[in-house]
C-alpha cells in the first residue's frame, strides 16, 4: 500500500501533514503487513513514480480532483499533525474517508 501526505519537511520524525498551499514536500510511505518498507520525500509531485493507493489531507476542502481523476482515493486525517501519527492512524483505520 502505498500512501502520498503534503507535509513541511523532509525528516520524517519531524515532518507534519500540511494543506497543499503549505507543502513542501510530499512523502511517499510504502506500507507493508501494517510496517513501513520504506519513506521517500520528494519536491515535485512528477517526479513520483509509485503508483499511489490513498492520498491523506488534512482537510474537505483540499482540491483533489486530479488525484480522484487518477484512481487514487482520499481520506482525511482531521486530528493527526505528525506524518508518522497519520501512517499509524492509516494501519489502525482511523482516517476518514473524503
């Protein structure tokens, strides 16, 4: 499972989910059997080259159209701040859904 998060920094311990406008980065986190494989942060949405399972917002009124329009689902992590809270709310199901 592969999830895409807009976040503000590329340290991963650090880095907190933003809204579009705010993003600096984008993390990609690879998720398998509920762990993380592996965590990449990239600068240009482009250049992501995974194909994406579930974008995560931090909130309804994020533009996500394209993501939509490219098979990737939504969800919403309306209370985590912290990337690494939002792929452990994501492993416990407690996102939700756009």
């Amino acid at each position: 499972m592969i999830l895409q998060i807009p976040v503000d920094s590329n340290n991963y311990e650090e880095a907190k989910i933003t809204s579009f406008n705010q993003r600096k980065y984008w993390l990609i986190a690879e998720l398998e059997d509920g762990y993380i494989r592996r965590h990449d942060f990239y600068d240009d949405a482009c250049k992501i080259d995974d194909i994406v399972d579930f974008l995560i917002v931090n909130n309804k009124e994020e533009e996500v159209d394209e993501f939509l329009d490219e098979g990737i689902d939504i969800l919403i992590a309306p209370l985590q701040k912290y990337a690494k809270d939002v792929v452990e709310a994501y492993v416990f199901r407690e996102l939700h859904e756009f």
